[in-house]
C-alpha cells in the first residue's frame, strides 16, 4: 500500500451467501469505504478473499486499512469482525425480545 489508513468498508453488495465449511473463500464485493482524510469512496473489488465464519453481510461495516491512494486495495481486520454465527444468535435474541413485547 502506498498509502495505508485505518478506516471502514460499508459492504452494498455480494453475489452469494455463505456456504458451511470452507475457511476462505473469493468473493466479488460492492463497498464504500472511507478512513482518515479519505472520504466515502464506492469500490467494486474482484476476488476478496473472506473468512468463512466471519462471512459479511449486506449492510456490514468491516474495520480495515485502505490505501488512500487508490482505495480498492484494502485489508480487512477479520479480528475485529464478530463471527457470523455470534452475529445471527444476537439477531435471534433481538427478534424473540420483540415478540415478547
């Protein structure tokens, strides 16, 4: 990266969900991303490769360094993503509270 930053991605848009089993997969990826004196920036990226069990949803915001210099090359601190079925258990949770209401 020439020029590294800590920032965020917004994910708009991937083709497919996750399929069980694999560790990383490739995936074509629609985001915003935007970080220090960069500003929300739309990129298309091909070939991504995510974490199974952190697989982002629509909607997502994922912590990463982008390159201000050219913003689609990024790296995403799959550390700081929650894993997806930690995810969908607090969705559940917040869905049966709802219903208890």
């Amino acid at each position: 990266m020439t020029d590294p930053v800590s920032g965020w991605g917004k994910v708009v848009w991937h083709p497919g969900g996750y399929e069980r089993g694999f560790r990383w997969a490739g995936c074509s990826l629609g985001l915003v991303v935007w970080g220090d004196r960069l500003p929300p920036t739309p990129v298309f990226v091909e070939d991504v490769q995510l974490r199974g069990r952190k697989w982002p949803d629509v909607g997502q915001v994922l912590p990463m360094r982008i390159d201000r210099a050219a913003p689609e090359r990024f790296e995403i601190d799959w550390d700081q993503v929650p894993e997806l079925r930690d995810r969908v258990l607090a969705l559940c949770a917040q869905v049966a509270e709802q219903m208890r209401t």
